[in-house]
C-alpha cells in the first residue's frame, strides 16, 4: 500500500466515523481506485431529513478540518438533498434517503468493492 492509499484510505475512515457521529444511515465505503483515475474513495450516506444530511456534511467538515484537509468542491449544501464533499483522494455523497434511492450510486458504480461501514 503507498503512502497515498494509506491516506486516502485513513480519511474516509475519518469521514464515516464523522458520519456514524451523526447518525448517518447505510454508510459505505467504495473502493473507486480500479474504476475511476480521480479519486481512491467514495463514501455514500444518507440521512432521514435536511437538516440532518447537513449536520452530517458538517461533522465530516469539522473532523477532516482537525486532520488537516480541506474539502476541493462542496456542492448542494444549501437545498441538502444531496451534498457532494470531494477531498480529491475520496468523494463523500450525502443523500436525503430518498434522493440515494433514485440516483443509487451502489448500483451504478455496482463494479467498485464496496462495503458497510460499522462502528
């Protein structure tokens, strides 16, 4: 494993925990490095309300912060339906559970070993 997998792999860790933190729903982890040349990582959660998919995005904010990232793009904060958070090294899509169910990113990407986060 080089440096930058041991990293990339260490932030999401970092990030689904933030997530769990907050009560996030059906977290998984994708393993995107044999299937897309832009990041190592996706990180796909949901949340049952607005409010709650940004206090998610927000915890995953904070904690990355403390560790010394800062996010390159954030997108869909303010309507939180779906809030994308790209690190570069891994993407976190956060959904409302309704919005995960119609993009269904696990299924499109179905080709990336993926797996549920556990505490």
């Amino acid at each position: 494993m080089t440096e930058t997998e041991k990293t990339s792999n260490e932030l999401v860790e970092i990030a689904a925990a933030a997530a769990s933190s907050k009560k996030a729903q059906n977290i998984v982890i994708m393993d995107m490095q044999k299937v897309l040349p832009v990041t190592d990582y996706f990180l796909v959660a949901s949340g049952t309300s607005v409010p709650q998919v940004q206090a998610i995005a927000d915890a995953i904010d904070e904690k990355l912060t403390e560790a010394g990232w800062q996010f390159l793009h954030k997108e869909g904060y303010r309507e939180a339906r779906w809030v994308l958070l790209d690190y570069g090294v891994f993407v976190a899509h956060i959904f409302v559970n309704e919005e995960r169910q119609f993009y269904n990113l696990e299924q499109l990407w179905s080709s990336a070993p993926a797996r549920v986060y556990e505490d």
